[in-house]
C-alpha cells in the first residue's frame, strides 16, 4: 500500500517512465468510479453551457427586445448599447456595474411648506431629485395629477423613491435622507436616536403649534399658540450643542427647525436669540439658497 508521501507518479516521471496512474489503482474501484464520474458529469456540465448559449443566441435572433437580431450576427446587443467588461454566461459583454443610473427620486412640495425642509435637505446630501408643486386646496399637482393618488393623505411632503415607493411625513423623510449621508446625522452609537429624538419635538411640540395661524384660527387661538411657540424655541435655544442643534455640524434637524424659524417670523413671533442667529446662519448655507430659489421663496 503506499502513502501519500510514497506516491509513485512522481517517481516514474523522475525515471523517465510514463506514469500511468489508473495501474496503481487496482483494487479501488469505488475510487475509479468516482474519478469517472466526475469527468462524465464534467462533460454533461459543459455540453448544458453550450446549449444554454445556443438557445440565447437562436432567442436573440428572433426576438429583438432581447437585444439580438439583424446586425447582431453573435446574438449579442448591439455594439452601441454594449460596454467593455467581462463576458456574461452567453459570451456577451455584460454591463458595468459603475453605469450612472437614471434616478426617479421625486419630491412634492408646497412653496414655503414644511417640506422646505426635506427640499434643504436633499439637496445638502447632494441627492439627484425631481421636484413638483402641489396646490394643496385643489389637491392637484403643478402637472394636473390628483395628489391624492400619490400620497392619500392629501398634503406634503410625499418623497417617491427610485423604488417607487412613497414616504410621507417630515420625521420619516428627513431620517431617510440622512441615512444617505451620515454627515446630516449626529456621529455616534446613540446618535440616529437622538437625530429622531430631535426631529419628534420639532415635529410634535413645535410644528403642530403653528396650526392657528395657517387653520384660521382666532386672535386668541393665536395668542395662545404664539405663548407655546415661544417656550419650545426657549427650550431649543438651551438644548443647541453649538452654532447647530448638534454641534458644529449641519444636521437635518436643522432644516426642519430653520423652517419652523421661518413660520415664526411670519407669523410675527420673536425668537430667542440664539435661534435668531441660527436661522441667520442656515439663510447662508448653499442647500437652503438652492431650495428657497425653487420655490421662489427668495
């Protein structure tokens, strides 16, 4: 019996002998067996590539949606729709994975509306997007469409992914943005729980409050919420980490509050002032100048 270091094929090469190595496995046909069937399943295994490639190339041929036909004598696409990189299972070039891809990301807005917010923000994250006004009393968009069949709700922000799903509301809008780019969101284990924490308190404590001015409320429905306003802002103004609510760096936190700066200023509220040099601040910025030109606020 031999060992593996005692393995006689190098030896009968060293001696100028052929090998012949079935003869040193008399004895083991559960090993012939397997060697032969492996080829025998090598073989079958490489005549189904063929085939498969001679069944695409026959289908190019007669279905032109598929990218083969006349001027295509190899069944592949067109030259002109082809690019240089590996050959896909059909011997055809295959595309590149680095091909710019057409975006289909979409925001419906309302000028001067809380999605201002999410318009600063999508631009800040330098995201490729589209952008439609919505008249928010007909429910009808800038191109004719009924609004509701985009977002039931009836109101904006409605944000239409590449996926071509809809996602409404500031909170979920402004998170998935700065999941895009992690420089709109707070560093840090914790730092997307505050992120939303922050974005929760705008959205609840603040936004809601302004419903008086822009829901024909009274003087004194008025009065009152202006008294609310003007304690949230207090309580933003002490919880400000830096020149922005989390520090040094631009969150989307602060394009929501920025627009909800700029709701107080219309409806003739004061801030505090460290809130009013912050919403000095944010006009200066490339992505609020930017959005604030779309909806011709400025």
């Amino acid at each position: 019996m031999c060992r593996r270091s005692d393995a006689p094929f190098p030896l009968a090469e060293a001696h100028g002998q052929q090998a012949a190595p079935l003869r040193f496995l008399k004895g083991t046909p559960g090993v012939l067996r397997r060697i032969r069937g492996e080829a025998l399943s090598h073989r079958r295994r490489r005549r189904s590539v063929l085939e498969g490639r001679r069944r695409l190339r026959m289908a190019r041929t007669t279905d032109p949606s598929l990218g083969g036909g006349a001027g295509s004598p190899d069944g592949c696409p067109p030259r002109s729709h082809r690019v240089a990189g590996p050959r896909d299972r059909s011997g055809c070039r295959a595309l590149s994975r680095h091909q710019p891809r057409e975006t289909t990301l979409k925001l419906y807005y309302a000028s001067g509306a809380c999605s201002l917010a999410d318009h600063i923000a999508l631009h800040a994250a330098g995201l490729s997007f589209d952008h439609e006004e919505v008249d928010l009393k007909a429910k009808r968009t800038k191109g004719g469409v009924d609004f509701t069949t985009i977002n039931p709700k009836g109101y904006v922000p409605a944000l239409v992914l590449d996926s071509g799903e809809v996602l409404s509301e500031n909170v979920a809008i402004l998170d998935w943005i700065a999941q895009q780019d992690t420089k709109l969101a707070p560093s840090g284990p914790m730092g997307r729980t505050h992120l939303l924490e922050a974005l929760a308190f705008i959205s609840t404590e603040l936004h809601k409050s302004f419903k008086p001015f822009f829901a024909g409320g009274t003087d004194d429905e008025k009065a009152k919420a202006g008294e609310m306003i003007g304690k949230r802002m207090g309580y933003m103004a002490g919880a400000m980490q830096g020149d922005y609510v989390f520090g040094s760096s631009v969150s989307v936190a602060d394009h929501y509050l920025f627009v909800m700066l700029l709701w107080a200023k219309r409806a003739e509220i004061e801030p505090p002032a460290p809130l009013a040099a912050f919403r000095e601040r944010m006009m200066t910025l490339p992505a609020v100048q930017k959005a604030m030109q779309h909806e011709e606020l400025i």
